[in-house]
C-alpha cells in the first residue's frame, strides 16, 4: 500500500509538471526519486544491526498443552526500527500441517526486546518451531531487507497414553524369551547363564547343586539361573492407505503408546516395530521399563508420517526369520489391530479415549 500512494504521488508530481510547469515541481519530484534510495540504505543499514532469535524453554509437552516462544530482537544501531513484521511458524516434522503467526513489531536504537507468544499444538509428533519470515522496514514501509535466523527450537508434543485393560494369560506370563540378554537384578530359568550361586537352602532343588564346588568347600551350593530379557510381545506398526492424514497419525501413537504403557505394567517386555520405507529396514525397540518406553517414544516422534511401509508381518519375518513370540499384534494407520492374523479392534480417532478405555484385550 506504501509503495502504491508513493507511485500515485510520483505520478501526480510528473503529471502537474508536464502540464503547468509549476516552480516546485522540479525540487519536489528530485526529492520523490531520492526518497526510494534513501529508504533502502535507511532499511539496509538496519538490517545489518538488528539480530533475532527464537526459542522455547520446553523440549517435550502433551498435546492440547500450551508452548510458550520467546522470541528476541536485538538491535545495536543508534536508530530505531519503527516497522518490524516476523512470520513465526510451527511445523509438524511428520507432516505438511503447521501454522504461521503474524506478528508486527517495532524496537528502539540500542536496545534488547523480548516477547513471548503462546501456541497450542493440534498433533503429535515433532514440532519444529522457526522464523519463517523477518522483515526490516523503512520508516516509510517502502523498501525492507529480510534477515535469515536459522536456529529452529524443536518440541516433541508427546501422545496421551490411556488405560488398556489387558488380560495376560498364562502364555505371556510362562513364555520363554529367547535373547542374548539377560537381567541383571533377578533370576530366571534359563540354564544357560548362571545369576549367582549361594548357600544351600531347604527346599532347593537338587538339580540346581553345584557338585564340583561343595564338594570343593565341603558345603552344600546352588546354582541360580539366569532370567533372559527379551520380549513375549511384538507390536508392529504400520501403514495402510497413503497418504495418511494427521488424525491417523495420531490415533495410530497414541494407541500404540496406550498398549505399550499398559504392557509395561503387567511387568510384559515387548518389542515395538516397523518398516522403514526410506532405509529400506526392520527398526524395532525393546520396550522393558520407563527409560525403553520414553526413547522408543522419542523415536517414534522422530519419524516422518510416509516413513511405515505396508506388510510389516511379512517385512519383519524377512528381517528376523528366528523369532518366536506368544503374540504378535499389528496396527495400521486405518487404526485396524491385528492379533496373531485376526482383526480383533478397530478404533476411530474422534474416540479414541474411551475406546481404549473400554476395550477388554485379551493375550
């Protein structure tokens, strides 16, 4: 609009003289086309002196949670910058959705300001938070000079992790875990590894006596077994139609991270997968107390939406020909569970809470 009224005025000047050759015509329309030139030197010197900044004092937040930006303006020359406009804009890593804010501002010579703005985000996953846009007007706002920050904050908008009542049978609770690893702060059954040998006490079974050392320290010892730490549950994810919208997205983490949570407080590791489409692999986390459950989050929300491949049964068998586990649970993105090759849940994003909630899972 500046630029606009300066040309008509240019306009108007040109034409008055042309037609009644005024005295002042000459000076003023000198001084109009001067004007332009001393507005982008005016701009360009600004633009040197003033940096900006954005940044959020949080790395992980809940959905529907409120984030607040702080964004900083700096500016080392003796002369304000009366017309400042900065897009602020927050993007999903997993996807194209992300929204722009508008914001107009302006900053004394010699001075530091900051502000702070607020967001809510809609989804989960990556929230990448940037200046898009910063422009340094002149005093007129005809000419501005843009700024390049590229310092972008990022948050992890966690997904919510409801209640899934599951019933584990004795196949999950008796199943021998096949792994390399085994825990470190209790026995097992596995007598391949020995835990610890202690003293004989009654009732131990006499399968488990150490022969050779009681019979070196002439007192009674027994072996204690190893507990394998692997995983009785695989949950593989993956995707179904393309391209997939942010609502699946979401359902689809959220319901995985409700069945993962509640798996873990049956004391039930489990293994979390998919097909990677872009590296052309099997990713899998072992899920088996609250620091595995977290970063198996935090890759999860690393991901990019396109990133699950279809037939993640078939990829995984491919990738791990040996596995064995009591259950195998597929989730796509149309929110389909499937429990060993039967669809025994659908879920629907709009409900997804009370869903979950009532759901009765049987394993």
């Amino acid at each position: 609009m500046s630029i606009l009224i300066y040309l008509l005025l240019l306009a108007g000047t040109f034409y008055l003289q042309i037609m009644f050759r005024w005295p002042g015509g000459i000076p003023l329309l000198a001084c109009e086309l001067v004007l332009p030139v001393f507005c982008l030197l005016l701009s360009w010197y600004l633009h040197r002196c003033i940096r900006a900044e954005c940044r959020t004092p949080v790395v992980m937040a809940e959905r529907g949670e409120d984030i607040p930006v702080e964004l900083r303006i700096q500016n080392r020359s003796l002369l304000p910058a009366s017309y400042i406009r900065i897009s602020l804009e927050c993007r999903y890593g997993n996807s194209d959705q992300g929204q722009r804010l508008k914001i107009e501002a302006s900053i004394d010579g010699k001075s530091d300001r900051k502000a702070t703005y607020r967001i809510i985000p809609s989804y989960c996953g990556r929230l990448d938070i940037r200046i898009h846009s910063f422009r340094i007007y002149d005093y007129l706002k005809l000419l501005f000079f843009r700024i390049r920050v590229e310092q972008p904050s990022q948050v992890y908008i966690l997904p919510a992790a409801y209640p899934v009542n599951i019933h584990a049978g004795n196949k999950i609770q008796n199943f021998l875990m096949d792994s390399d690893e085994y825990a470190k702060d209790r026995p097992g059954d596995d007598p391949s590894e020995i835990f610890d040998i202690r003293e004989y006490r009654p009732g131990d079974r006499p399968e488990r006596i150490h022969w050779k050392l009681s019979a070196r320290e002439d007192e009674l010892y027994v072996k204690e077994f190893s507990q394998p730490v692997g995983a009785a549950v695989l949950l593989l994810l993956e995707g179904k139609d393309w391209p997939a919208t942010p609502e699946q997205w979401n359902g689809m983490l959220e319901t995985a991270v409700s069945f993962s949570r509640s798996l873990l407080s049956l004391s039930c590791s489990h293994y979390i997968a998919w097909p990677d489409r872009v590296g052309r692999e099997i990713v899998r986390c072992l899920v088996k107390d609250e620091e595995t459950f977290y970063e198996m989050i935090r890759r999860l929300l690393s991901l990019d939406i396109s990133t699950f491949g279809q037939n993640a049964l078939f990829e995984y068998e491919d990738a791990y020909p040996n596995m064995r586990f009591a259950s195998i649970l597929v989730l796509n993105t149309d929110l389909e569970l499937i429990t060993n090759g039967d669809v025994t849940a659908e879920f629907s994003p709009a409900d997804l809470k009370s869903q979950l909630e009532s759901l009765e899972f049987y394993l």
